[in-house]
C-alpha cells in the first residue's frame, strides 16, 4: 500500500498546498471570457480653432475635446451656435457676431451633461483702416528654416503687425510625401519657426497663434517639384479670421 499512498499524495498535494493558504486552486485562474469594461469617456472641451476672430461677424470654427455626440449644443459667451458633429473630438460651429471680449464655449450632450473652455475664443474689434496682409513663406525640403530673401518681407509685416490690432496666425503646411505624422509635425516646426521670428520682431506673444495642417490643404494640386514646392509653406494670417 505504500507506493498507491504515495502517488494519491503526489496527486491531492496541490489541493493540500492551496488550501492550507486559504484559496481554492481554481481561483488562481482568470476565466478566458472574462471581459473588462472600458471607462465611459468624459465630456471635455479642448480648444476651438482658430481661437481669436473679429468681433461683429460670424465665422466657423472647430470645437476639440472628448466625449462629444451628435446632436450636442454648442454656446459661445451664452450665445447658441450652429453646430455639426463630425466624431466623438470633433464639432464644427458658426461663430455667431459677437462683441470685443473673451467667451466660454460650452458643449451640452442631449444627457445634460456640460463642459466649457472658459474663455476659448477672444474676439477683437475690426480694422476699417490698413491692415496687415497676408504672406506665405516658402521652405526647402525637409526643412523649417527661414530663407535670407523672405526675411525682409516678415520684417515689413511684424511692423505693420506692432502698430495695428490684428492677432495673426501662422499655419505650417507640407507637401504630400512622407507619413501623415512626420507632415503635421514639420507642419507645426515650420509654423513655430515663422512665430519664433515674429515674436523676436516684437509682436506679442499673445497675439501669435501656430498651428498645423500638414499635407491636408495643400496651395496646389499639381505633381512633382513644381506643386509639392509650393506646398512647403507656412502661411501667417493677420486679422483671427480663416
């Protein structure tokens, strides 16, 4: 009997051993089925681009965030604004004609809950006189430095900038080539490298928005060297407006 005895303790010695540290042997196994939730996402407002525009008039924007549904309620400083929901992060909105100030936007989902970018959007009164134009830098390939022969015409527009009202904005874009990442990122070098400059010029930080697009807008549509040249560009807006 000594040998069977043996191998039923070879055998129970687990069971002994699990319950001898106060657990079942089976709780030591996770079920396969076992399904973990994912937390509900909460409602948040990011931004809303472009963050500044021109008091008086209506124009569209973007609302960033997390949480949205289609057929939330977007207001600006209380106001309603017309919004189309296009995902889950992304509304865009008609900026109604508000006056000079800065304004809450709030998202309302259809449950009632609520978030709000306390005061997102800042608006500015209009410029009837001279205002600064609009002027694109071009850039080599794969590059965000500011060529000599441009310069000139950046500094020509930081002086018109200092002496007026307008914020502006600095957009970087890229031609097609290269992963969508790499373009929004030398996309934002770009629009930072062109800011960089301005602020250095003296127009005021918060004045200066930089943003990138990538190779989502581009200036041409045509192939080649000729095209993707002329989609190597930071754009910089005067006025807030798009």
């Amino acid at each position: 009997m000594a040998r069977p005895l043996r191998i039923l303790l070879f055998i129970l010695a687990p069971a002994l051993l699990a319950a001898k540290c106060g657990k079942k042997v089976e709780d030591e196994v996770t079920p396969p089925d076992r399904v973990i939730n994912s937390p509900d996402v909460a409602l948040q407002v990011a931004s809303i681009d472009p963050n500044f525009g021109t008091a008086g008039t209506s124009f569209s924007a973007e609302v960033f965030g997390n949480g949205f549904e289609n057929g939330s309620e977007v207001s600006i400083g209380g106001a309603p604004a017309d919004a189309r929901y296009r995902d889950h992060s992304t509304l865009v909105v008609t900026v109604p004609a508000l006056s000079v100030g800065s304004y809450d936007v709030v998202v309302e989902n259809a449950d009632g809950t609520r978030a709000t970018l306390r005061r997102g959007l800042t608006l500015v009164a209009g410029d009837t006189g001279n205002r600064c134009r609009a002027l694109t830098v071009r850039f080599g390939l794969d590059s965000s430095v500011l060529d000599a022969g441009i310069r000139g015409q950046v500094e020509t527009l930081a002086t018109c900038l200092r002496g007026s009202t307008d914020f502006v904005r600095v957009e970087g874009h890229c031609d097609e080539r290269g992963t969508t990442e790499y373009n929004v990122a030398l996309g934002q070098r770009r629009a930072d490298a062109v800011a960089r400059y301005l602020l250095g010029l003296g127009v005021a930080p918060s004045r200066v928005q930089a943003v990138s697009y990538g190779e989502e807008r581009p200036a041409s549509a045509a192939a080649g060297d000729t095209g993707w040249a002329e989609n190597r560009r930071a754009e910089i807006v005067p006025g807030g407006g798009r």
